[in-house]
C-alpha cells in the first residue's frame, strides 16, 4: 500500500499548534472543574451521608472500568474515513455532549426522596464520563500524532498544562466565590449555574481546537488490510507489560489523589479549621504559580536534563514539601495559612515539572508500545492510562471521605461547616498525609517503574525512525 500522506504538505509546527492543544486541555477542564465540588454538593447540600455517598462514588468507578478502555478500543478499531480525521470527530460528538453533561452532575434537588438522589447521581455522572471520555481519550492520543518530533510533544506537554491551569486557575479564582453563603456552606443552585456556563466555555475551547489542529503523523494509524485484527485483550496485556506507560500511571494516580483525593479534606479545612472557605481557590491559584515560572523552560529543561530525570527530582521537592505540611506548626489563623501556602508552593513546583511533561511521556509510552510490541495502540494506551486516572479522581475523594468520617477524625457532614476545632485539626493533619502519600506515589511511579532515560528514549526515537523509512 502506497503511502499519501509523504506527498502532503502540512504547516510548520509552531505557536498555533501549542496554543490549540492548550484549548483542548482547557476545555476538558471546564468541564472537570467542578468535579471537585461533587462531595460537598452531594453531602452536604442534597444531604447524602458519608458512607453512602462513597459507596456511590465507587460504583460509578465500574462505568469507568468499562467506558475508558471500551472507547479507547473503538478509536483504534475504528478504519473509517472521516473528514476531521476519527481523532478530531470523537472530540466534537463529545464536546457536544459536554455542554450540559457537567451540570447534570449538580441538578438541585435537596428536597428529593433519598432514593431518587441516589439514582440523580449515578446517572449524572453516567453520562458526563461517557460524553468526557469520548473526547478525552482521543484528545490525548493526538500528542503523538501531531508531531514525531521529542521536542515538539514536549512543547505540546507543556502546553497542554498550560490550558488546564489557566482553566483550573479561573474556576479557583472565581467559583469559590460563587458557591459559598457568608456561613462558608456550599449553595448547591449556584454550582448547577456555574457548570452549565463552564460546559458552555469548554464547548467553545474545543471548536478552537478541532478547526486549528493539525495531524501529521497520518501514517502511524493507516488502515493496511493485512494487519493482525485488532485485540482488546492482548492490548491491554501489552499496556500492563508497558513499563514507561505503567509507570507514568502510577505517577498521575499520586498525582490526583493529592489534586482530587485531598480536594474534600482542604475544602473541609478551609471551612472548618481556617473557617474562610471562599478563599480556599485564590489559595489554590497562588499557590500554582511555580508550575506557571517553569512551563516556559520545560522544552529546554527536556533537551538538557530529560524528562524522566526532571520529573524524578520534582517528586523528590514534592515530598520534602509534604513533610513540611505535616511537621511544621500551621495553625488556625493567618500565620498557619502562610506556612501552608509556603508549602503548596513548593509541592506545586514539584508537582509542575511531572505534570508539564506528563503527557509528553505518554506519548513516549506509546511509541514505546510500538517498539516493543510493533502494534500502536493510541486509544487503547492512553484510556487504560486515563482510566487510572479517573479511578484516582473518583476512588480517592470517595476513601478520603471515608477516612475523614471514622471516630479518630470525626468529620460529620451534617455540620457542615461547624465541625468542631479537633475534628477541623484532625482534617488539617490527614490532608497533609494525603498529599505526602501522594508524592510518594509519584516518585515510585517516575523514579523506580518509568524506565525511558534520556538515552534510552533517544534509542527508541533512532530505532523507529529507521523501521517508519524501511516500511
């Protein structure tokens, strides 16, 4: 079969490439913004207990279980011709469907029997991860086909980390704002409001993106009528034998159980032990400033140092920073917040050299599927990859929450706000755990599994370039 896309011509990478797939993460992220929230909206304004709240939690995990790899698979078997290309289509039925997909996870209704809450739950977040993993799932495989070179998809990487913290710098900013009454208790219609206009910016964020974006790197998943049938269960297999795609998992999955699974307990903390819940986001956002300094040096930092190495030493800062949040004296008045803010800081720091590279080094583990096994899989690595992921987003609030309700901490949600000093310090103590637990993680999933070095990457590159000539 000849190969047409040799006779394209496409544009030169630069700014614009950047630029729009940055939308693409700032528009994922309009819609997870306020996934974050869903605790607090649930149990403490529609009035769902703890415990059943969690178990609800874990249950919509086995959508994920199966949507995740499920899509991931119908994009890689999926030969037919589209004229956005199959990527760009998958993002558009989704971006679709996220227009009000997030605010069907926050329908008001605090006077509903118990019963029908439940159901206004599973099937709210039914739906928003269906639509959000139909464009999720092929938004980042498309990293690895935008461009072939190491330099380019580490700019892509950082990029993309840009769009997702100017989107999670707004909503830090302004929703906290928004959503708490002068009791620092969460107001349930004004977050349905709130989403339904961030769908609404994602929508927009994601149209950029589709009409801007270019793929060059068509001959990676051309449809040759003589290949192997597609097989979910040997790509799954080869994702677990992956290495540098189990390792970079594990490090995102440490990622966002600080990021998502702590995000109950500080809200909890901000309320109860700082007792001033609506500046818990401008908090938030200060303390995201190191990631911000660095993702302009990531492409230099890369070619200089390598991603592996650059991300290991961030995870190393990330855990000096969390014992400092769990042995420095931060107590319940303004010198306390500053110590905490000095802290985030430079777990942020940590923190933003992995997640300016993230994606990068995934799309290194894609190719690394392809060297090593001589079948790229894009849909399925990546949505194996994003299912751990948002088994972390979901499972971590959901055994946070947990956690914080046992008798040796004592989180009642029928307070609300007004937990009383011990349980607030017990709060205080068991979020700073969580984030150290969750910089450990990183460091496990960077340092000790993530085995593509700056050399052996380079190898790789050589290996596949030459095997793309011969073909």
């Amino acid at each position: 079969m000849s190969n047409n896309t040799e006779t394209k011509q496409y544009r030169k990478f630069g700014m614009l490439d950047s630029l729009s797939y940055a939308a693409g993460d700032f528009g994922c992220n309009m819609s997870f913004a306020l996934k974050g929230y869903l605790a607090l909206f649930w149990n403490q304004f529609m009035g769902i207990d703890t415990n059943t709240y969690a178990i609800l939690l874990l249950i919509v995990q086995v959508w994920d279980a199966i949507n995740d790899p499920l899509i991931g698979s119908i994009v890689d078997a999926d030969k037919r011709q589209y004229k956005r290309g199959k990527f760009l289509t998958y993002i558009w039925v989704g971006s679709i469907g996220l227009l009000f997909a997030g605010a069907f996870c926050f329908l008001p209704f605090p006077q509903a029997p118990a019963m029908l809450k439940n159901v206004l739950f599973i099937v709210g977040y039914i739906l928003w991860d269906a639509f959000y993993t139909i464009a999720n799932v092929p938004y980042g495989s498309l990293l690895s086909l935008i461009s072939k070179d190491p330099g380019d998809r580490a700019s892509l990487s950082a990029w993309r980390s840009v769009g997702s913290m100017v989107g999670n710098m707004l909503c830090m900013a302004i929703i906290p704002m928004l959503i708490y009454d002068e009791n620092d208790n969460i107001k349930g219609e004004v977050v349905f409001w709130a989403a339904l206009a961030l769908g609404l910016a994602g929508f927009v964020a994601f149209q950029f993106m589709i009409r801007t974006t270019v793929i060059r790197c068509d001959e990676y998943v051309q449809c040759n009528e003589e290949q192997e049938k597609f097989n979910v269960v040997q790509a799954m297999g080869n994702f677990m034998k992956n290495r540098p795609a189990v390792g970079a998992t594990v490090a995102a999955m440490g990622m966002f159980l600080g990021m998502q699974g702590a995000a109950t307990g500080v809200q909890v903390m901000f309320q109860a032990y700082f007792q001033n819940a609506s500046i818990q986001g401008l908090v938030s956002m200060f303390a995201m400033l190191p990631i911000i300094l660095f993702t302009p040096l990531a492409r230099k930092m890369v070619a200089k140092f390598g991603k592996k190495e650059l991300a290991t030493v961030g995870s190393i800062v990330s855990i000096i920073a969390c014992v400092g949040l769990c042995v420095l004296p931060i107590g319940p008045n303004g010198t306390g917040m500053i110590i905490y803010v000095a802290c985030q800081l430079v777990n942020s720091l940590g923190m933003g050299i992995y997640s300016t590279v993230s994606w990068s080094m995934m799309g290194d583990a894609i190719d690394y599927a392809e060297w090593k096994f001589g079948k790229r899989e894009e849909g399925t690595v990546y949505s194996l990859h994003s299912f751990f992921r948002k088994l972390a987003q979901g499972a971590g609030p959901s055994i946070c929450l947990v956690i914080m309700a046992l008798p040796f901490i004592g989180y009642d949600n029928t307070l609300k706000a007004d937990q009383t000093m011990e349980v607030a310090t017990n709060i205080r103590y068991f979020v700073a755990v969580a984030y150290l637990v969750s910089a450990v993680l990183q460091f496990v999933g960077l340092g000790l599994i993530y085995n593509l070095d700056k050399k052996s990457l380079a190898k790789m590159n050589e290996e596949l370039e030459a095997r793309h000539a011969n073909n």
